[in-house]
C-alpha cells in the first residue's frame, strides 16, 4: 500500500461520526443558530427533521428562526 493510501486510512479512523440523539440536535441546533453558524444549524435542521417549535424551545432567537423558514416550510 502507497503512502497517500495509508495515511488516508489512518486519517479517517480519527474522523469517526459521534452519536447525536434527536435531543441533542435539537440543542446544537439552537446554538449554532443563535452564533450565526447558519450552515451547520441547516445541516442538523435537515439530517433530523427538526421543527420551527423545538428549535425555539431549545433557546433559539425568534429572529434566527424565521430567517429559516424556508427550511421549514419545504
């Protein structure tokens, strides 16, 4: 195996996907939109699912919340 192949490997062992529950996303989702970090909220806001009403719940400012709504609505 050349080097790039192996350093490619080792490089997505410390990569690895962490467990998110539903709960947490929600959470995530609230402060990534709240310190404007729009893409990462889109990412969770898409991967889960989640509503206008649970992100608000979790602490998300209205105004950050009806900038998405187009996300929500489609």
């Amino acid at each position: 195996m050349g080097k790039s192949k192996s350093r490619i490997f080792r490089k997505g062992i410390n990569d690895q996907f962490t467990t998110m529950t539903r709960e947490t996303a929600v959470t995530e989702t609230a402060k990534f939109l709240n310190s404007r970090n729009i893409t990462e909220a889109h990412n969770l806001i898409t991967m889960f699912g989640l509503t206008a009403e649970e992100i608000l719940e979790a602490g998300a400012s209205y105004e950050s919340v009806v900038a998405m709504k187009n996300i929500f609505e489609g």
